[in-house]
C-alpha cells in the first residue's frame, strides 16, 4: 500500500500552473456524447476520475483518445446506453451519462452514482427533472433505469440548489422537443462551461450562470473544440498553502473572479492576495486570524475548500467556526486532524477550531479528495513526518499532486508500506 509522506517545510514560495477543472472535466466528457460529429477537448486532467470515463467510453463503443493536454471524442459509433455498474459507481459524476445518453437511446441503464460519500448524496433532484422532460425511472439495489420514448421540454423547479442535477437536467434537455426551462438553477462556472460547450456545438441554451436557465430543443449536434475551465478548487487550495507557515504561492492560468468568496475570506484572516487576469498571488505574513466560515452553493464559500479551510485555520490563534451548509456531515478530516494534535470540537453542522496550536506529525487516512488536501496542508506544518493512507482518493482530482506542491517547496514523497510500519488500519480509518 502506499501513502504520502510530508515534513515540515517552512514557507512555500512558487509557482502553480492550474489544470483544467474536474467537475467540468467529467461534465464535458459526459456531453461529447449528444454531439453528431467528432469533439475535441482542451484541459482535461489526467486523473483516475477521467481514466474511468475512458474505460467507460470503449464500453458504449464512443472512441476517446488522450494526447498531451487534448482529448479527442468520436461519439457517432456509440451502441449502447447499459454502464458498468461497477464503473458507474466508482465515481460520483457518472450519472451525467443518464442525461447524455437518454435522448439518443431512449433506455438509459447506470450504476449508483459512487466517488466521496458525505453520507449519501441523492439524485432525488435528478429523477425530478427526468420525470418532468417524460422518462421513467426505476430504481434498483445498485442500478437504476432511466426510459423515455420521446423527451418534451418541461418547466423544472429545483427543491434545492444543486449543480449535478442541473447540468444533468440540461444535457437531458438540449435534444427534447420544445422549451425547457429550469427554475432555482445552479449558478456556478462549471454549469457556464458545460452550457458553452453545448452551445459551440449547435445547442440552444439561454441564461447559465442565473438561477433561469431556458433550453430550445435541437435535433441535431455538431462536432467541434472547447477548453475547460480551470479548478477553481485546486487554484484555492493551492492560495491556502501560502498562509500554513507563511510564504507567495502564484496560481497560473486561472479566472480570479470564479474564486471570489475564498479570496475575500484568504485576506479576512490576513492573507494578501494580488490578483491580475489570468492569475493570483497570495503573500502570507505567518500570522493568521481566526474567524467565521459558512459553506453555501456558488457565488458562497464552496464546500470543497471548506477541509483545506479547516487546515489553514489551525494556524489562526484564537477560535474559528466553520459552518458545513451544504454537506453536513462532511466533517471526516476532523478525526484525522485530531489525530495530529489539533483541537476541533464537532457540534451537528458546524466544527469549532482553536487554532495556534502545535501540530505533530503522524499517521492519517484521507476518505475524500479535499480531506486528503486537509491532511497534506496539515501535514506541511506538522513537526516530523505525517504519513497519509488513502491517497487514491487524492489521485481522484490531483494529476501530479506530489510535483505540484513540490513546485513551491513542500517536502512530500510517496512511499510503500511494509509489513513493520502498517498502521492499524481499521482505527486509522475511524
């Protein structure tokens, strides 16, 4: 088994180029196959999340190759719509081929959607907006089917906010009949790109970016190239990384304005933050100040940046609240922190920090992507060695985790367990 090992490493100075974004990635990848003709993606990173999409693309027949930073898509000798269910479940995102698929085959069958598990994310909102556009959808132990002879534009209201099911809702109806329109819509970036995407290839969709998103149906979908956005995730991760013991972290190649709650709250606690049109630098004094985090849906504090967050502010002396609003139970990094010395009490959706403790290195286990960020930040400003199990979940959205933070001066390395240190895994785990 592997694990990552991180020292101390004093300030972190340097500079991060930005991948294209995950959430896009598997969205986008996801999309190619409603087009007609043949689709060339720029950006997309080369992480597990998109190997299993490749295997998942040979399934259903949908050719995709992968050269330098471009994948090509040829999605005209597709056959079939049935998933593997096992593939299907391996990562979250897969129920965007329900959406992709459904117009053009009429039969949809798709494994449980798996990846992070923050006590079981419904698709409640996803069946709704099938049902709304005229599919059935039968649910099974570890599938579900989704059918529909003909898909008719609908008016869809959204109980709650939710970027899958809107990006799910809309790839269902970019080939329906008639006009879609979708209330209480998602707002974020990666809802724009996908909807831009569409849209270079002959799609007809209006308002992305507001809460009314309005969709002409098409019959047809023509080929073309689009670029994907940059990880606003990774980027603010990386931000976070300059405040842990102080140092100027810049991040490349990225869209300042889709990180605005983060920076505004990186320079409330007392990072400086520079930013100019396609980059950000964030200058650490090595003093931080507690203070209050509410996670929400995009323009608010996302909440994948809230466990990176939780890292960082075990820097800031005093107590700091951060508030889980949109996964409440996504508190598994707490444990693991806990384990290296940090003070966190947990109280129902919300985690009290007293910060400006000393840290000490030890032996964590990442559960997620962004807790395995936790874990590292943690482990860069821990005393000794901080040894994190689990990072295939890393992997999921990191393409070269360990020689990005190496870029700017973080000593981490991968290593393999041997019999003599194996933790106990089943309480590192708990």
């Amino acid at each position: 088994m592997k694990y990552i090992q991180a020292e101390y490493s004093g300030p972190l100075n340097g500079t991060v180029q930005i991948p294209g974004a995950k959430n896009s990635s598997l969205a986008l990848l996801a999309a190619a196959c409603l087009a007609d003709d043949i689709v060339t993606l720029e950006g997309i990173p080369r992480i597990d999340d998109v190997r299993i999409i490749a295997e998942i693309c040979q399934d259903i027949g949908m050719e995709m190759k992968m050269e330098g930073g471009s994948v090509t898509i040829d999605p005209r000798w597709i056959h079939t719509a049935v998933i593997d269910p096992g593939k299907a479940s391996s990562y979250r995102a897969s129920y965007y081929f329900a959406g992709a698929l459904l117009s053009k085959f009429g039969s949809v069958t798709i494994g449980m959607p798996g990846g992070d598990n923050f006590v079981s994310r419904p698709i409640d909102q996803h069946i709704k907006a099938f049902q709304a556009l005229g599919a059935q959808v039968q649910i099974f132990e570890d599938y579900y089917v989704v059918v529909a002879s003909e898909l008719n534009g609908a008016e869809i209201y959204f109980d709650t906010i939710t970027s899958g099911a809107t990006i799910n809702a809309m790839l269902a109806a970019v080939r329906a009949k008639g006009r879609t329109l979708l209330c209480n819509a998602a707002v974020d970036p990666e809802v724009v790109d996908t909807a831009n995407f569409l849209n270079r290839l002959g799609a007809r969709i209006y308002g992305a970016g507001t809460d009314r998103i309005r969709i002409e149906g098409v019959s047809y979908l023509n080929g073309g190239t689009h670029t994907v956005i940059p990880d606003r995730l990774i980027a603010g991760a990386f931000l976070m990384s300059a405040g842990i013991n102080g140092g100027q972290v810049t991040v490349m190649d990225v869209i300042p304005e889709h990180l605005g709650s983060c920076l505004y709250k990186l320079q409330e606690i007392g990072i400086h933050i520079e930013t100019g049109e396609n980059h950000i630098t964030a200058y650490g004094s090595g003093t931080l100040r507690a203070t209050r985090i509410r996670t929400g849906m995009y323009p608010g504090f996302a909440t994948d940046l809230q466990q990176p967050m939780t890292a960082l502010l075990l820097q800031a002396k005093g107590k700091s609240i951060v508030t889980e609003r949109v996964y409440p139970k996504r508190f598994a990094h707490v444990p693991q922190l806990r384990r290296l010395g940090a003070e966190i009490e947990l109280r129902k959706e919300s985690a009290f920090i007293r910060g400006g403790l000393p840290l000490q290195g030890g032996w964590v286990h990442a559960t997620d992507v962004r807790a395995g960020t936790s874990l590292l930040l943690a482990g860069l400003a821990a005393e000794g060695n901080t040894c994190i199990t689990g990072i295939e979940h890393i992997e999921r959205g990191y393409e070269d985790v360990i020689g990005n933070f190496r870029s700017i001066g973080a000593k981490l390395s991968i290593r393999e367990l041997d019999s003599q240190e194996m933790p106990d895994m089943i309480n590192l785990q708990g």
